[in-house]
C-alpha cells in the first residue's frame, strides 16, 4: 500500500468516524427530544383528561341536582312522603328522566335506599341501595366513581347523589354517565394519541373490560401485564408496547388510576402515544443524514485523494529521487518546494545525492589508482622474473668475449637460446594481458547448464585421481528439471572450469568438490564449493579484483574473467569462505541476458 | 283472603267501570260499523289451527262471531257456525270483517259490521281509541293504569291468563329440582304485579286462579329469600339457568329481568335472552302463557295438563275427581315438581270508546259480544 493510499485511508477514516460520531450524537439527541416531547404530550393529555373529568364531574352533579329540583321531582316526593305511598307508579320514571338529562345512569330512591325506579336496572324496583342511606353530605362529596349494576352487568360511573327532602323523608336522585367508549371519544386527543379505559369489574384481567372509544380493544392481552400490576399497586405509571417488530410500531402509554369513594379501584385510564411519527421523523432524519454524510463522504473522498496526493507528491518525488539514485543515477535530484518539512528533507537529499555523487567519483579515482598501481605492481613483477636473466645472460656474453674468447661460441648459443626462452616468456605474459583486454562478446544460446557441469566434470576426472597427489572427489546436486537458458557456453563453460581449478587448488590435500543447479523463476543458480582452506574476509573483498591473486604464480585474471563472464550474463556471483571449513561460490543467471547495447548504441 | 276480596271488588268495580256513566234508558240503534284493535294476530281461520295461546284466543274469539263464511271474491261459502256474524274480508295477520247475519236465529246483531284490526302495538291502539280510530282496543294489563290515567274508559275482565315459566324437557335443569325449587323461591311475585304490572294482576302460586279454584290462597306466592339461598347454595356449579322470553313480548321480557335480579340477589344466577327462532337455542326455562278456556276448574285443568304434558311427563297425571279437593290435589301435584313455575295471572283488559254501548268484557270461554254491543252518540 502506497503512502498515498495510506494517508486517503486514514483521512477517509478520520471524516467516517467524524460523520459516525455526529451521527449517532444527533440521532442520541434528537430520539432524546422526541421522547420528551411524546412523555410532554402525554402529560398534557392527563392532565387534559383531569380537567375533562373534573368538568364532567360538575356537569354530573349539575344535572342530577337539575333532577331533583325539577318539579316532577318534588311532586315525587312529596308523594312518597305520604303514608302507604304507592311507589309503583313511579317505576318506569327514571327512564324518560334520565334521557331527557342525557343520563346513562338514574335511580330513584325512597328514604330507606329502596329503590322505585332505574333507568339502568328497571328490573331492580325495591332492592335496597345500603349505601345511600347512610348519613353523607352529598352536596359536598361532589361526582365520584362507583360501579353500577346494569342489566348488561356491572359497569363503571361517574355518578353524583342529590336529596330531595320532604318532611322528614329524604327522595335520593342518583345518576350519573358510564364511563366507556362514549366517555373516551369525548376527549379532545392529539393527533397520534389514544385513550383507553379499562374497566375493572371483574377479579383478574379480562380483555373485554379494555375499550377505546370505537369498543373492545383488539389485542387487550397485550396489556394483561400493566393493568395487573396497575390492579396489584393503583398507581401512575408508563409503559411501552412494540406492537410488532417495526419500532414504528411501538405505542408508549401512561396509565392514571380511576379510584372510586373507598380508594378502590374501579378502572385505569391509559394514554396511548403511537411512536410512528417519532420513529418516521428520526428515519427521515437519519436517511437526510446518510445522505449528507454520502455527499459529505463523497466529497471527503475527493478532498482526501487530492489532499493526500498533494501532501505526498514531495514524498513520491523524493522516492523516485532515491529511486534513481539506488538504480545508479548519482546526478538524481529533488524539486524543493516551500520551506516545510517535505521541503527540508528534500534540500537534504540533494545535498546527501551530490556528496554521494562526490564521494563515489574519489572512490572511483582511489580505485582507479589502486587498480593501476596493483596492475603496475603485476607487471613489474611479471616482468621482473624475465628481466632477470636476460640480464645475467647478457652479462654472461660480455664476460665470456672478455675473458674467455675460447669459449664464447658456447657460451654465445646457450646464452642467446636463454634470451630468446625469456623473450618468449614476456610474449606470453603481454598476450595474458592483452587476452583480459580482449574478452569477447556472448554468443547467446539455448544452454542446458546441467550438461555443462556434467563435461567440465568429465574433462576433470582424470584430474581428481591423478597419481601422486591427494584424491578429489566431486559430488554432483543437479536438479533434474533444470530450465535451459540463453548464454555462451562456451564463456560459461571458461568460467566454471576457471571456479573449478581454482578449488582443486584450493585443495593440496584432497577433498570434495561440490557442483548444485537450482531455479527459481526460470533463472537458475550455480553453486560450486570446495573443502579447501578457505579465505579470510579481506581476500574474499579483493577476490574480484584484477590482478589480485592469493597464489604463488596466478595472474590475477582468473576470477575477473569470471566476474566478467557472469556480470555479462546479466548473473551476478558471490563468495562465501570459511578459513579452514571451505568455500563456495555462488552464481545466480537470469533465464535471458538483458539487452546491452552496444557502443554505437546498437 | 284478601288477595281474593281484593280481585272481587276490582272485578266488579271494572263493571261498573265498563258499563259507562249512569244515563237514561236508550234504545238500542242499529247499524254502524264496530273497529276493534286487537294485538293478536291469526293468520287463519281454522279454530284447529295451532298457534300461540293467544292467536288460538282470538281465533276462538272470531270464531265464536261467525255464522256462516265467504269466500275472499264474497260468494258464500258455507255455515261455519251459530254465531251471528260471516266473514266478508279476510286479510291473514292484518285484518279481517264480519258483517252482521240478518238470519241469525238470535236476532240480528244491532251493529252492520265488526271491523278487526289485527296485530297493532299496544301503544298505537291506546292512541287510536284516543283519537276515536278504534270503538274497542285490546290493552295490556301493564297499561290500564297509565290508560285510567289518561282518562280513558277501560274495561277489565277476570284474571284468566296465566304467565308461568316451564324447565324444558332434556336440559340439565330440567331434571334439578333444587334448581327449579330454588328458582321458583327466588321470584319476587308481588313486586312483579305492583310494579310491572302495575297492580292489574294476581302473583301465582298455582296454575289456577283464586276466582275459578278458591284455593289458590293457599299456594305462597311471596319471595323466600333464605330457602333460595339455602338451595342456590347446594347446587354445584356456576352455571346460570338461560331463561328465554318471546322477542316481541315486552312483558315477558320485563318479568325475566326481574327475575335475573331476583335470582342474582337470592345467591343464583339466571341469564335471559329472546327466543326467536334461533336466536337462543340452549333455553333451560321459558315463559308459557296459558289461557282459561272455561270457568271450571276441572276443565282448566285437564286443558293444562293436555298442553303441558311434555314438560310434566310422569307426573302429567289425569284429574281422579270433580271435588274441590281432588282438583286442588291435581293441581299441588303438578306445581309442586315445580316443573312449571307459576308467577302471575293477567286480566283481559279493553279500552271502550264513550260511543260503544253495554260492552260487557267477555268472561273465560265466551267469545267477544259483539252482537250485544251498539254504537251511541258520543258524548
């Protein structure tokens, strides 16, 4: 991964986790608000419903005392304060009484509680309302919440209890509205709300008692839960319903305990809050977000690839600066802009390249001189051992014409035989130098390396046992499916016998000679190792050199050759030495030599 | 004793009532045209016809008018009868006419013609003989109060009508006698007479009234509220007795609620609902109304036990005698299974028109004296 890609990722990172973190914090507050707005709305809706129920209490109480203060009502009673009243006639009153005053619930009753006539139970004339006997300041009490029996079966009120007196005989008018969907659909509801009322007229739950304002709320088992413990503890409390597994689906509710004159529980009124446009805002919300963020991201991945690109273009320049240098190319150098970091490092660099540069040029000269003077240091020596006796041998002749006349024709033939052996030998020591400087060019070929280590092998055999000196033995590791490559054998051929005469030299007392081909890639590597006496580190670093020999009549050449030989391959070639263990030498060839062109430039 | 001195007077208190204000000696006018308002409704005039017990009345009732019968086109179709009238339209459930016989062996009647609406609400025949659209209206006993009030004339006839309620053969019930005992107990007889029927009826204890047996005093008629307790509490279970009433019968339907209340207060539970055909299908008990053909006790009885036989089975036994005490023996024997509940005996109640002359309200067995009757000036 390039450093670019690197810099555009993390900056993609950074600007994900931004949008992330502003993500989540807006939906967290805005969930936040809603929630409070809904748990807002709901208590404005109880406390709507206690004021709806406080006005329906008054108007409750308003019309039954309208009842008892009508005349009929009066004439009633004075009626039944009669003696042996007859109470019959009044049985079916209560009826037309109650409709005409939009009543659900009224009864008459005699001063003993009996009752004479029910609107909500006619069938009930002359049961006895215990209750309503009893010494109470009714006017005071108000409206109240008390079950009533119905011929449909009990049922919740809000009821109100007016006294006609007459004498000392006391004409209760007892009536009141059920409480039920009529109730709730006279509430005023925001848009989203709901009101349920459960009535609690029996010993357990029962889903039938749990009415909205269109009846018999479907699915009231879902409730069984809260209104069990709402009947356990009658008390304010909150709950939630997810009515599917849409989160638009849940319905959150706040429950208001409806207590009747003894504290008893007569019913619960819950206020529902749907959470749908909640849950559809904060989607519209989050999506207006997603895509925001999109664009934003979108955006940021621009910003980022060109920001990144800017920011290490410097960098990249002064990669391939050291590119370019690494690949030889000491004259490399950096465009320097501004005065940052990026810029410091690359006036640095320049300034590293161009002492390089001058570094490696004295190199260079110190080994130019080194060189010369090891090849003068050669020559003088090669040249010095011929020179010695053409010296003594002309010394010889003059001293023979000198002093010994008579023997001079002998002496002048031996002598003259000596100089023409030694002029020959400075022939051959001027050809050696002047073949090093002639090393031809590759003739490539298709080259099955095998094959040629196998013959070197085979020429050398004779060699490796001959008499009278210690035995080699050579160990051949030749992998078998070996891929030719395109060389010179004939070069190659010259420097592996070239590595192998220099082990067997490198072995006076015997020893193994090792030959390994491997590949890899289609290139193939050369391994050629002896158990020789080794060489110390200072020679392996001079082994390439020309001229540098560690032996008593080497020339020097042989290991420049094949350094030659192999760099001209495209190869490259190794050394490792252990003094005492051995040494081996490593030669690595590409499947195919490069192109090198020529000095016409062909 | 009372309840029997008591129905006595109203009786003739109800004649004197119907006979009209005291006026001078008239003679008799013929001619007119009689409107009658009826709630029953006959769909035939064959008195073999089944029906309810009031259709079978007021079938019987028409028939005891007919002399002879027309076809609908009015040709004559045959003598049907000795009464002083024939048919001359009949409209099945709505309506039918009689004209007057002037062969009549007893003399023509003083009327031309009996005109019998059929099937009208009580309230539209109260209001018809108030705005003069009807000379003689049937009105139910649970009305004549308001109608008294109201100033009209009423004309109320003995208590022959018997409201009961019966266990059906083959529900659980049926074969509980302490259900049926202690559902019986439960009844709050007087207060349905005081207050539903607004006194014009008798609580029944026995399936005879006091003025055809002269026993029926001896049958206790009044809630016992700790005895229905004490059998409500020995009957296992919480199922309720389904009690059904007719649909279109708002007294029926006012005695069964009562009920229920009196049953849930005695510790017992009863539900009501209508029975239309298939509408309540599981009734353990219903209401029966049965009518007093005759005046003797004897025949009453032996009527009762043809019609309530299925629901008495074994103990349907035949009346041995004709003594006072065999047929009060009979009639302990079949209350006392409580297979039949009685609760309250209705009176025939009419209202008359100030224009109808000496109405007199027909007694058990009688048909409607319509031949008697002539229309005056109204006052």
């Amino acid at each position: 991964m390039t450093f670019r890609t690197k810099l555009f990722v993390v900056f993609m990172l950074a600007l994900l986790l931004s949008v992330a973190i502003v993500a989540v914090g807006v939906t967290a507050v805005t969930r936040r608000a809603f929630q409070d707005s809904n748990r807002a709305h709901s208590e404005a809706l109880v406390a709507q419903f206690e004021r709806e129920f406080e006005r329906h209490k008054q108007d409750i109480v308003h019309r039954v005392q309208g009842i008892a203060d009508a005349e009929a009502t009066v004439r009633m009673a004075i009626d039944l304060s009669r003696p042996k009243a007859d109470v019959s006639v009044y049985v079916n009153d209560a009826r037309g009484v109650s409709e005409s005053h939009q009543l659900d619930f009224l009864d008459f009753a005699s001063d003993d509680g009996s009752i004479i006539s029910s609107n909500e139970s006619p069938a009930r004339f002359g049961y006895k309302i215990d209750w309503l006997a009893q010494p109470q300041d009714w006017a005071a009490l108000g409206a109240f919440l008390r079950k009533v029996d119905t011929q449909d079966g009990p049922a919740v009120g809000l009821m109100s209890v007016s006294v006609v007196r007459v004498g000392d005989k006391n004409l209760y008018v007892f009536g009141g509205e059920r409480l039920g969907k009529d109730f709730l659909a006279s509430l005023v509801l925001p848009s989203g709300m709901r009101a349920l009322l459960y009535l609690n007229l029996d010993p357990s739950f029962e889903p039938g008692n749990l009415v909205d304002e269109s009846g018999p709320v479907t699915d009231g088992e879902r409730f069984a839960t809260f209104i069990e413990q709402e009947r356990q503890h009658p008390a304010e409390q909150a709950f939630e319903i997810a009515w599917t597994s849409d989160p638009a689906n849940r319905e959150s509710f706040h429950t208001l305990p409806l207590l009747g004159r003894q504290g008893d529980l007569l019913g619960a009124l819950l206020v529902g809050s749907s959470e749908r446009e909640v849950v559809l805002l904060e989607r519209r919300i989050i999506l207006l977000a997603a895509g925001v963020a999109a664009m934003g991201l979108l955006l940021g991945l621009l910003l980022s690839w060109w920001g990144a690109a800017r920011v290490t273009r410097p960098v990249r320049k002064l990669a391939e600066g050291a590119r370019a240098v690494s690949e030889g190319n000491w004259s490399a150098r950096v465009e320097v802009r501004g005065r940052n970091e990026i810029a410091q490092l690359a006036i640095a660099f320049n300034r590293m390249t161009e002492q390089l540069s001058e570094q490696r040029e004295r190199l260079v000269q110190a080994e130019r001189v080194a060189a010369w003077r090891e090849l003068a240091r050669r020559l003088a020596h090669e040249l010095k051992n011929p020179l010695f006796p053409l010296e003594t041998t002309v010394e010889n002749l003059q001293r023979a014409k000198e002093q010994s006349p008579e023997q001079f024709e002998e002496v002048f033939r031996e002598s003259t035989g000596i100089l023409l052996s030694e002029i020959e030998n400075l022939k051959k020591i001027v050809s050696r130098f002047s073949d090093f400087a002639k090393m031809p060019q590759p003739e490539i070929g298709p080259v099955n390396l095998n094959e040629t280590v196998r013959g070197i092998v085979k020429l050398f055999e004779a060699q490796f046992g001959a008499v009278g000196r210690p035995p080699i033995t050579p160990e051949l590791h030749l992998e078998e499916d070996l891929p030719a490559i395109q060389a010179d054998e004939a070069l190659l051929r010259r420097a592996i016998e070239n590595l192998v005469l220099n082990a067997m030299d490198a072995m006076p007392a015997g020893g193994v000679l090792m030959l390994r081909t491997t590949h890899e890639n289609g290139d193939v590597d050369l391994e050629v190792s002896d158990t020789g006496t080794g060489l110390t580190p200072e020679e392996c670093d001079r082994l390439f050199t020309p001229y540098y020999t560690t032996k008593q009549h080497g020339t020097g050449l042989g290991l420049a050759i094949v350094q030659s030989v192999v760099s001209d391959h495209g190869g490259r070639i190794s050394v490792e030495s252990e003094s005492g263990v051995g040494t081996s030498f490593h030669i690595h060839l590409p499947a195919k030599p490069p192109v090198r062109s020529t000095a016409n430039g062909e | 004793m009372f309840e029997r001195l008591a129905a006595s007077s109203l009786f003739v208190a109800v004649l004197l009532a119907a006979a009209g204000p005291a006026e001078p000696a008239r003679r008799p006018k013929y001619g007119g045209t009689l409107r009658v308002e009826i709630g029953a409704v006959v769909s035939s005039l064959d008195p073999a016809a089944v029906g309810t017990a009031e259709e079978s009345a007021a079938t019987a009732g028409i028939d005891s008018l007919l002399y002879e019968r027309r076809n609908p086109e009015g040709t004559y179709a045959g003598v049907v009868g000795s009464g002083p009238f024939r048919v001359v339209q009949f409209e099945p459930g709505r309506r039918v006419v009689v004209a007057a016989n002037d062969n009549f062996p007893g003399g023509r009647p003083y009327v031309d013609s009996v005109e019998i609406q059929m099937g009208r609400p009580p309230h539209d025949r109260l209001v018809d003989l108030e705005l003069d659209r009807a000379d003689i209206a049937e009105i139910p006993p649970e009305e004549v109060r308001r109608a008294l009030e109201r100033g009209m004339r009423v004309s109320v006839g003995l208590t022959d009508e018997l409201v009961a309620i019966v266990f059906v053969p083959g529900r659980p019930f049926a074969e509980d006698a302490r259900a049926r005992e202690a559902l019986s107990r439960s009844i709050d007889r007087p207060a349905i007479v005081n207050f539903i029927l607004q006194k014009e009826g008798e609580p029944a204890g026995g399936v005879l009234p006091q003025w055809s047996s002269g026993t029926a005093f001896l049958y206790l008629t009044a809630v016992n509220v700790a005895a229905a307790r004490r059998l409500w509490s020995e009957i296992s279970g919480s199922r309720k007795i389904v009690l059904g009433y007719d649909a279109g019968d708002s007294l029926e339907q006012s005695i069964a609620e009562r009920i229920a209340v009196d049953v849930r207060e005695a510790g017992g539970a009863v539900a009501v609902g209508a029975t239309k055909p298939g509408l309540l299908a599981n009734e353990d008990a219903r209401f029966v109304r049965l009518r007093m053909t005759s005046p003797q006790p004897r025949d009453a009885l032996e009527r009762y036990l043809r019609s309530l036989g299925p629901i008495l089975g074994a103990n349907a036994d035949p009346v041995q005698g004709a003594t006072p005490q065999q047929i009060y023996d009979t009639e302990r024997a079949i209350v006392s299974t409580y297979r039949i509940v009685p609760l309250v005996w209705l009176p025939e109640a009419y209202g008359v028109s100030m224009r109808v002359r000496d109405w007199k309200t027909p007694a058990p067995g009688q048909g409607w004296p319509f031949a008697d009757v002539w229309l005056g000036d109204a006052p």
